[in-house]
C-alpha cells in the first residue's frame, strides 16, 4: 500500500487528502480519482490557516486509521496563491517530512488544477486562478502520463490577456485546486524518486506581498 498525505493552502480555503494505492498508479489521472480520502474547509476567518490544516491533518488520519510512520511521502501546494497560506502548508509539509523522515514533494498549483482538467480529457489546458487587483495567475498545460506537462508560463497577467491566450480546443481550468489532485502529482514525483529538500523548497510567488510592495513605495 503506498500512501500520500497532501496539503492544499494556497487560497481562502484549505484542503488535506491522503492518497492510498494498492500498487503504483500508470498514471496521476488514475492515481486522482482511486483511494483517496479528502476533507477541504474554509478557513473561518484570515489568518486562521494554521489552525484549520493542523486540525484537518488531525481528521483525516484519524478517520484513516493511520500515523505518521505509516505514510510514503508528503506533498503540497506551493503557489501561486495566497501568501499567508502557502507559508503554513510548506511549514506544515516540512515538519511532517522531517520528522517522519518522509519523502516530499512540491507540487505547482497551476498543475494540480490541470490535472482535474487532464481527467475529464481534455488534452490542452490554460489553469488560471485570481490573483486580485483585476489580475490572474495563468499557465498552459498539456496532458502527460505522469500529469500535466508545462507549456507555457507561470504568468501573472490582466485577466482578459489570459482569456486570449486559450487555444480553440482547449480547456480553461478556473476551479480551486484540490488536495486530491497535489497528492496525484506528488505521488508521480516520489515514486519516480523526485523529491525535494525541506531546506529548500519555498512557495511559487509571482510578485512581491502587498505589504513589501508598498514598503518599497513609500522608500522611493
């Protein structure tokens, strides 16, 4: 049985999955809709992340009957999104991966929202997600079987010059990610033994925080 625990934070809500396979998956749209057991809430208010996933973690093992030293791997959501939830799921990813002397693996937020595109088949995919003040984060996708192969970006753009840039035949994938789908990939990733180092794996930011830009502002 190989089991992936995955965390899912980078939006308003946060989602944590454990994937369970009886044998290696031939592919991540296989291994996304086989074995999982997912629980996904908002977070009550902001800055409440820490909180909700560290609660959400507590759950879902428990109703899987299942600890730490039983798991194969962890994998999480790093961005684009929120800033504040990314932080939590990466530190959260990190002390289950360390102590637990566990496999981890990052997994692009844009590509988990492909993949659920991927599994409804549709070959060619422009995932896109808000990213506020009238703008989106977007990147292009084609199918693959170990998930969905970057073609284009990550970009953070207007959100109309996103729309242009979905070719006739493709999918436009604006749904949230979902646990389910990172610990698909992340599942690909160690099993092919791609793994990353909690020393160095840091969230997918495609601009400054808010906060950082308007220090910057004022300093000019």
């Amino acid at each position: 049985m190989i089991r992936i625990l995955a965390l899912e934070t980078s939006g308003p809500a946060c989602g944590v999955a454990l994937l369970a396979l009886a044998d290696r998956p031939p592919s991540a749209a296989v291994a996304l809709v086989r074995g999982r057991l997912t629980m996904r809430v908002a977070a009550p208010e902001a800055g409440r992340h820490a909180e909700t996933v560290h609660g959400l973690l507590e759950a879902v093992l428990r109703a899987a009957r299942v600890g730490l030293r039983d798991l194969d791997g962890v994998a999480v959501s790093i961005g684009p999104g929120s800033f504040t939830g990314l932080r939590v799921g990466l530190a959260a990813a990190k002390v289950l991966a360390v102590f637990g002397s566990l496999p981890l693996a990052g997994v692009p937020t844009l590509a988990a929202m492909a993949l659920e595109a991927e599994n409804l088949d549709f070959r060619e995919i422009l995932a896109t997600r808000d990213a506020g003040r009238g703008q989106v984060y977007a990147a292009r996708f084609r199918s693959g079987p170990t998930g969905p192969r970057p073609a284009g970006g990550p970009w953070i753009l207007e959100a109309a010059v996103a729309a242009s840039r979905v070719p006739a035949d493709a999918r436009r994938m604006t749904e949230v990610p979902s646990a389910a789908a990172v610990a698909a990939l992340g599942a690909m990733r160690i099993l092919a033994g791609r793994r990353d180092d909690p020393d160095r794996l840091v969230p997918l930011y495609l601009r400054r925080p808010q906060a950082e830009e308007l220090r910057r502002a004022r300093g000019r």
